[in-house]
C-alpha cells in the first residue's frame, strides 16, 4: 500500500494521503512528504484462520470496537475525496461498516475504492466468504470502483469469484505493481556484504517472517551441508518473526561464516538487486519484488490459511517466472538441488510471457479520475502502459 501512495503523491498534484494500519512496522520506512498515518491496534491471524488480538490485552470485540472508532474519526475529520480500502469491503470483523454509513450519508461525494490483489484465495473458500459476510452486497451499495491489481490472463476475479454483473462492472484490471529499485545499486550493495567476485549471493526472505522459520531453517540446513566457498548468503527474517523463531535461526547460523542475518531493511529491494538467486515465500509485495528486476526465485509458499500463494505461485511457475517447491515436499536436499541449478545456469535472458507491470499509473488514473468526474465508463489509451515481456534468467 504504501508503494501506491507514493506513486499517487508523484502523480496527483497538492494531494494528501491519511494511512489508517495496524502494521507495526509502518514508522520504520521513509515516509513521503504528504503522507501520515494513524496506528490502529494490530490484529494477527494464525494459521486456522481466526483473527486474535496481537499486542494489547483487551478481547477482540473490545479491539474491534477501537479500531472502528479511530477509523471513523479519521473519516469524520479528515473528511477525505476518495477512500481506498484494502481486501475487505467491510474491513476486518465489520469495522468498517459504521464509516461506510457515516459516509454514504454525511459525505455522499467521498469515492470509495476497494483494491483487491490478484488472488484472494481459493475460489470456493472466497465465494463462501463474500456470500457469508454480504460483501457482494457491501461492493455494490458502497463501493464506486474495484482495482485488481493483477491479470485476468492470469487469475480471472471476477469469473474465478461468481463476481455479480453489478460488481463485476465496477472491476478495474490494473496490473501488477512493479516496485522501484532500490536506494544503493547492485554493485554497491554486493560490495557492502563483501561478496567477492567468484562468489554468488543468495537472498532467503520470508516477507513478514511470521510463518516463515521453516523456510529459513531448512535453507540453513541444506546450506551447512554445501561444501563449496562460493555460496555467500544474506537472510532477513521479517520483522513478524516471533523472538524465539530468530534466536534458533541466528544461533544455527553462526556456525556458517558464508551467512549473514537481519532482522529487517526498508530496502529490501536492493537485496533482491544483489542477489543472483532469491529464495522467498510467495506473498503479493515479494513476488512483485523479485518480478520486477527478472530474478531467478524459488518460491516456498504459504499454504495456511489461504491459499493465496501456493495458487499465486502455481501460476507463476506455469508462466516460467520461478520455480515452485510446495513446503510440504521441500527438504535441505531438493532445496539444494534446485539452488545449485539455479545458479550453476550459465546467464542468459529467457523472455517469459508478457506480465504487465503497469499497475501503479493505472492506478493513479483512475483514482484521479475519480476525483475529477462521477463515476462513469472510462476511456483511456493505456496502450504506453501495454505488457511488455518480462526478461528473467530462469
């Protein structure tokens, strides 16, 4: 999200952006001029699905109830032209329900906007979810606009999800988000960690890191046993990695002196620049990542509690932009093994299908369309921002 405010501040002259999370790493990144935020309580959500509080110790509804009244005061007083709503039309545990009144009644003009990624989760466990929590409904009396950010060539929404004609008008394709590069060049960075010149890098990051020790330890176990100088690696555990998971972590790898670990960059993507191999997890921000500077990935992805990524990555690996182990089959072997493969390759630029990767001024327009004009069919030549075949070395 915070990728897109910035694009939208570039491009939309004298706007203000008001950021309304509970991500506890939102103040650790460089924020734009323009842009501020309110820190809500933060909600987790573990691997059966149920939504628990994460920090304070008050009970859900209590939590809820909080989150819903700073989210409404926020709309009361900032009093916003367009709002931009991530995943659920009614937010989490209906939070958002009480400002989407506010507003439908004491701020008729605001535009509300749902941006939804290119893959939710599987197409029976969705269409359950939005049937049982009425947000077909909720998209259709409050929403003006949907933006997928993603494909129909590679995920369908509106098909896959039984989207009703009165919403299905209201989707927006935009395309993936390519993400910038990062603050310090490859070279740079390469030279920073000490890589020598017949070294290789690998990059191991799990995202968040919440669920991601069984990626980074079965890395770390196949890596000990390789023999070879020649592997240096660079692992970031995410800054949701539970305290115990990464002491384990970084006790096992300080026995190799070919690894490097952190905890957390707000520049990740010069890591993924550095590397000449980046095995990760497969969550939308990470696999636009690696995407958007045609990187050799082996993708591990998460299977509990959706299965957003395993199915993100299974398309992916189709389209021959990375290559998938399923984390109940991966070992320290196969891991190995693909790795090994995977940077043994002698480089060469093989040309994947055409992913569009225009998703940030897509986005960016029909936001300020929005807020120029009503809603009505838009006519726009996107032929500049047309799919352009992504180079990857596979």
């Amino acid at each position: 999200m915070l990728t897109i405010c910035e694009h939208l501040l570039s491009s939309i002259p004298e706007l203000s952006i008001l950021v309304v999370s509970g991500s506890p790493m939102l103040q650790s990144f460089r924020l734009p001029p323009r842009l501020d935020y309110i820190k809500i309580p933060c909600l987790n959500r573990g691997e059966s699905g149920e939504i628990s509080v994460k920090y304070l110790k008050t009970d859900i509804s209590e939590t809820i109830k909080m989150r819903s009244d700073l989210i409404l005061m926020a709309a009361i007083n900032f009093k916003p032209d367009a709002i931009l709503v991530d995943k659920k039309p009614y937010g989490i545990k209906n939070e958002l329900v009480t400002t989407l009144k506010f507003l439908k009644k004491q701020l008729p003009q605001t535009k509300l906007l749902l941006l939804l990624r290119d893959i939710l989760d599987a197409p029976e466990k969705t269409i359950s979810e939005w049937q049982e929590h009425g947000f077909y409904q909720a998209v259709e009396k409050f929403y003006d606009q949907i933006l997928v950010v993603g494909m129909p060539e590679v995920f369908d929404i509106c098909r896959e999800y039984q989207f009703p004609p009165a919403v299905a008008q209201k989707v927006r394709y935009c395309g993936y988000i390519r993400k910038e590069p990062g603050l310090k060049s490859r070279e740079a960075r390469r030279q920073e960690l000490q890589v020598q010149e017949y070294e290789q890098l690998v990059l191991v990051t799990p995202g968040g890191g919440e669920d991601g020790y069984h990626v980074v330890d079965t890395y770390l176990t196949g890596v000990a046993q390789q023999t070879t100088k020649k592997i240096r690696s660079v692992i970031i555990c995410g800054s949701e990695m539970p305290a115990e998971h990464r002491e384990q972590l970084y006790q096992k790898a300080a026995l190799n002196p070919q690894v490097e670990m952190l905890d957390f960059t707000d520049d990740l993507m010069s890591y993924i620049d550095a590397a000449d191999v980046v095995v990760c997890m497969s969550g939308y921000n990470t696999i636009t990542e690696v995407l958007s500077l045609g990187k050799r990935t082996i993708a591990i992805p998460r299977i509990k509690p959706a299965s957003e990524q395993l199915m993100r990555a299974e398309k992916m690996s189709k389209l021959g932009l990375l290559k998938m182990i399923h984390p109940c089959e991966v070992t320290p072997e196969n891991l190995m093994d693909l790795l090994l493969t995977k940077l043994e390759k002698t480089l060469y630029c093989a040309v994947a299908p055409g992913l569009d990767l225009g998703g940030l001024p897509r986005i960016s327009h029909y936001i300020s369309h929005l807020l120029s004009n009503p809603v009505t069919s838009i006519e726009f030549d996107f032929s500049a921002l047309k799919p352009k075949p992504i180079v990857t070395i596979q």
